[in-house]
C-alpha cells in the first residue's frame, strides 16, 4: 500500500504524517502546494500565473497519481482539482480517498460564537459554505472523516458517521526536551500568534504588562514571521509557553511545545476537558483568567514547572508522536476504506 498526502500542508502535519508512515512500514508521500515557513515535503505542485496553466498541470499529475497510489488522503477538505475532478477520478479509479479537517475549514463561525464566548473567528466564510463542504466529502468517502481530536465532533456528526481521531503529529524523536530551568532567576514567557484575534494576543499583551506593573519581573517574547525551525529554536528557550485563549482547544504549537517539555497554558472549553486522554497537562487559562495563571506560575517553585514540563514531554509522546500516530492512520487505511 502506497498513501499520498495531498494538496495543504499544514503546520507541517502532511510531512510528519509521511515521515510516521514510513516509520511503521507504510510507503507514503506527501505533494504540496509551497508553504512560507519552511516544512519539508517530498513534492510540491508548480505555480504558474495563469490559472489555465495551473489547472492543466495538476490535471497532467492524476495519471501518475493513479499508477503510484492506492491511498489518496487530502488535508484541509481541498482538492487538487477546484471542481473536484480529481477526487472523482481517483474514486472512479477504485482508489481509498479519505479526508482530514484541521479546524477552520469546518467551524461553523455562528455554533461556535454561541457556545463560546471568547471566541474570535478566523475567517468570513458562510457557515452554508462550510456545510456544504463536509456534505460533499461525505458523499466521496462514504461517511469517513479524520480529525485530530474530539473537539469536532459536534461539528462533524451530522455529516460523518464515522469520525477516525489520530491525534495531531509532533516528531518527539526529533524535538528534544529542554524542561524549565530548575536555576534560572528571570523567566521566559513566549506566545506564539499565528491569528493574534483567535489566539487572543490582546489578552496575552496585557495580562503580560499588568504582571510587570505589578513587580514581576520575567522577559516575555512574541514570536511571529518566523519559519518553523526558527520558530523552535525560540521555543526552547521558554520556560512558560501560552498558546491561545479564546479557541477552546489547543493546536500544534502546544504540541511542539509540550515535545519540549514546556508547561503549556490554553483555554480548553469546559465541556471538551474531559474528553482529552489520560494525563493532559495543559494549564487552562481564558481572557478572564490569564492573569492570574500566569502570575500563579510565575510564583510557583522551579521544581513544580519542571515536573509539569516531564508531564508535557510524557503526553506528547504518548499521544502526539508521529508513530503513534501513524498507526492510527494505518488502522484507517486498511480497515475502514
């Protein structure tokens, strides 16, 4: 069995997802368009100015696709093809097609303002449209669908009878863990926005200025514009890192972080807490309350955010890394399509 991973690629998950498969036996590779912060993919799709041209070259691509490939799983509910002509195509080929959401492509912007109240949409898409989207991939993948967690599923149920959560990818071989210094004076906050709005940066920015004109003295970083690795390599300096405060569930930053032993703060919707597996570290915070969990572990002893940042790397490696996760895909490939 041979998977390609198609056409996003998202926070570097198509690239891990490929490099998890290979580690547990499955040939896998992922085609892309190019992304501005550096992830590494086997194959990238060409851009030409003319949409014509782009249409054309994709199109030329399905004929090796369909000899190279019996697992087509596309990311972020897009196909190569506008009019989904190539997800027809493969199908028609007798093809395993799967689809994965990650988030944003199927929140429904009007559900979720109602049921949080923090939360700040990401885009300006109809909820209609969005519908639309999960109704026709349920149409091509008979029912199947695959989300990194159950935090979705309130969205995905009505379309989907069958929802495959995997877990969202971190390479724990390969970020090392760098726990909170047992002997540092001045503490490293870091918050990396990649949506200041729906990470809720505002709230961040001010409980960090508020702590400070109240005494606290620590150095606190925003991370934007960077590429992954330069990303990383700011993150490891951390010793407290802040992922956001108005989405109600964490993203792949928490988890890069929590591969690196870092105690992680987020607001995770009340009514989703319990459905995390066993051991979740994350320290919940919203607007309302980020200042004083901050400032709670600020104070706390340097031992307390250590053994919390072992708690992290345990987690990440129990449920976020990509062999771990890349069983799970497999389970899907072969059992389920």
């Amino acid at each position: 069995m041979k998977v390609l991973h198609t056409p996003i690629e998202i926070a570097g998950q198509l690239g891990l997802s490929v490099k998890g498969l290979r580690e547990v036996g499955i040939n896998s590779d992922s085609l892309v368009y190019k992304n501005p912060f550096g992830y590494k993919n086997d194959f990238y799709f060409e851009f030409f100015e003319s949409q014509e041209k782009r249409r054309q070259s994709r199109r030329e691509k399905l004929n090796f696709l369909n000899e190279n490939y019996d697992v087509v799983h596309y990311s972020f509910g897009t196909p190569i093809l506008n009019d989904y002509e190539d997800v027809e195509f493969f199908l028609k080929e007798n093809k395993k097609v799967i689809v994965e959401f990650w988030g944003s492509e199927v929140r429904l912007n009007q559900l979720e303002s109602q049921r949080n109240k923090y939360y700040v949409p990401k885009d300006k898409i109809p909820d209609s449209k969005k519908i639309e989207l999960m109704k026709k991939w349920a149409e091509y993948t008979k029912g199947h669908v695959i989300f990194s967690d159950h935090t979705f599923n309130e969205y995905l149920q009505p379309y989907f009878n069958k929802i495959h959560i995997v877990g969202q990818r971190v390479d724990t071989k390969k970020l090392l863990p760098i726990y909170p210094s047992l002997y540092s004076k001045r503490l490293k906050v870091l918050h990396a926005p990649s949506h200041q709005g729906f990470k809720g940066t505002k709230y961040v920015t001010n409980a960090v200025e508020s702590l400070k004109a109240r005494g606290y003295d620590f150095e606190f970083l925003l991370v934007e514009n960077k590429t992954n690795v330069e990303a990383l390599e700011l993150y490891k300096q951390a010793d407290i890192i802040i992922d956001q405060l108005c989405g109600g569930a964490h993203g792949v930053f928490a988890c890069e972080a929590m591969a690196l032993g870092k105690p992680v703060i987020c607001y995770i919707s009340p009514e989703w807490v319990d459905g995390y597996p066993e051991g979740f570290p994350i320290i919940n915070a919203n607007p309302d309350t980020i200042e004083e969990v901050l400032a709670y572990w600020l104070e706390a002893s340097p031992e307390e955010r250590y053994q919390l940042g072992v708690k992290s790397r345990n987690y990440a490696e129990d449920v976020h890394d990509i062999e771990v996760v890349a069983k799970k895909l497999k389970t899907v490939y072969e059992n389920f399509l």
